[in-house]
C-alpha cells in the first residue's frame, strides 16, 4: 500500500515537473496542407508569435496530403508532451472521418483541444477563361452541362471540398471534383486553367482580387466582407446560406493540462497585437482566439451538425 502511494506521488511529481519545466525544446506546428495555403499562413503566424512567447524555437511542419490524415495520424503517433501540435481545421477534426474509413480515430477523445484562432468562408472562384460574369451565369452554365464544369479541393472530404459540395446541392447544379493534396495545388491548376472552380479560402485569393487572373463569384459568408466588398454572398442569391471553416490548434489527447493551458493562453494575447490581427483580417480570416472548453464544445457541437449532412451525401473517399 505505501509502495503504491509512494509511486503515485511519484508520478504525480513527475508530470508537475515536466509542466513546469515545458517548453524546454523545440516545438512543431503541423499542418495538414501545403505552404501556401490560408492553414499555413495561419500557422507561421501563430508560430512566429509564439516562439518570442515561448522563448524556444516554434517551427512549421508541413505534411500534406489525405485531406489531412497524414498530418492528424502524425501527430496522434507523437508523445502527448506538447511539443508537437496541430493547425486543425474542420475537415481533420470534424468532416474527413465521416467520408474516409482510413480516418479512425475519434477526434473528440484523440485530440484535446488548445485554441481557435480564426473563421473563415469561402469563395466561390472561377477560372478567368470561364465564359462567365457572376454566380449567375456559372449555375446557368452548369446546367446547361450537367457534370463537364469541374472544380477542385485540397482533397476528398477536406472543407475545401465539403464547401463547394453544399454549394452544389442548393444551386442544384452537378460538377466533377478533382482533388488535391491542398489547396495551394487546386489553385495553381484553377489559375492555369485546368480546372474551372475552386472553393477557396480569402487568403487564396485576395492578392488576385484586381488582377484579372481570377473571377471571384460570390463568398459564403452572412455578409460581404470589407477585404473584397464588391464579391457578393451566396446568401444574396439564396437567402440563409452560409458556410465557413476555423483553424485551430489541437494537441494529443493526454497532454497535461497545464501545458494546453499555457499554450493557451499564449496565443489568445495574439488578439492584443494590432499588427497580427491585422494580418489575419487582410487574410480574410476573423479572429476568434476560442478558449479551450469553448473550442471542445464547438467540435462536439458541429460534428453532430455536420455528421447529419455528410452520413447521405454520398462523399466517399477512394
């Protein structure tokens, strides 16, 4: 009995001195996409905060690739220590597990939330060759040619794709997916002409607002967003609609409270650098810095919402 207490307090002592003496190494923000995408942004901004934060080097890992699976089962195989984290987003934590058995983890249980950083919608974007001018025009065209319009995605069951999936489905139209390994590849084909819409995150696409190089057709949005005020919303053409992502960061599930905590409350002081969240604005991204309880249930919330849509969509993932 006195052994058995002594090595409870033992392992007690522990974990109070791996908390307290966290970080004492580098630490990994992985993300499940590309460089180049509105999650990799988001993440160099985080990272590039939080090693001044941290006083340790904060270092972005990209793994893309299976709509994020790669980067989620990397993770999940790391120790639950904190120093290896991800910048989830919907599609690994809520959507991908409904659309693809290989997903078989539980994202409630396997992951213990940190933080949400920043929503964002969606915009509906089209080749500039496209013989289209608006929203309009692109549902017209997509009936008059059921399935020969295609539009690409950062992968099968990724936001990218579940966005312009729902899109579909209201306008009653019927295009041919193509997915990628993230949605910086989609948008270099979208911009070469190879496919004719990508359902785009604002950071994707506000440097090409005023090139020509793309048409952005409408935002999923409620409202118009002051980055691009002369892009409609969906919700203008059929009331009510609105679709939007986050990303935020996660950790293993077992990972001591008190370092999630800290972590925590690190990057929530993100919202009083003016400068920063004036970068996350200009990305078209709305800072939100959502709590860890307040996370958790926001991830239990909408993967019931979603877990209803997708369970007959008929999204499967080869």
């Amino acid at each position: 009995m006195y052994r058995a207490l002594a090595c409870a307090a033992l392992a007690a002592l522990s974990t109070s001195c791996m908390a307290e003496t966290w970080p004492s190494k580098a630490i990994s923000i992985v993300v499940p996409f590309g460089a180049g995408g509105n999650t990799d942004a988001i993440a160099r901004l985080t990272a590039n905060y939080l090693t001044k934060a941290l006083n340790t080097s904060v270092i972005v890992d990209n793994r893309p690739g299976a709509a994020g699976l790669i980067a989620a089962k990397y993770v999940l195989g790391a120790p639950a220590d904190g120093y290896t984290l991800l910048m989830g987003t919907a599609s690994q934590l809520i959507t991908a597990p409904f659309v693809n058995a290989n997903f078989n983890y539980d994202a409630v249980k396997d992951f213990a939330p940190v933080v949400n950083i920043g929503a964002n919608a969606f915009v509906l974007t089209a080749r500039p060759s496209l013989p289209v001018k608006n929203l309009a025009d692109f549902i017209a065209l997509a009936q008059r040619e059921p399935g020969k319009l295609t539009y690409g995605s950062g992968g099968t069951g990724s936001v990218t794709h579940i966005s312009a999936y729902v899109f579909t489905q209201k306008a009653r139209i019927e295009l041919t997916h193509i997915p990628y390994k993230g949605g910086a590849a989609a948008l270099t084909d979208l911009l070469g002409g190879q496919i004719d819409m990508y359902s785009a995150s604002p950071s994707e696409v506000i440097p090409q607002a005023n090139s020509g190089k793309l048409k952005l057709l409408a935002i999923s949005s409620p409202t118009r967003l002051k980055e691009l005020p002369k892009v409609p919303t969906i919700a203008e053409t059929f009331p009510g609609y609105e679709v939007s992502t986050w990303n935020g960061l996660v950790a293993r599930a077992g990972t001591q409270p008190e370092i999630l905590d800290r972590i925590a409350a690190e990057v929530v002081k993100m919202k009083d650098d003016p400068a920063l969240v004036k970068s996350l604005e200009e990305a078209g991204v709305v800072p939100v810095f959502t709590p860890r309880s307040a996370f958790a249930e926001q991830i239990r919330n909408e993967t019931v919402t979603w877990g209803k849509v997708l369970k007959n969509s008929g999204i499967r993932a080869d």
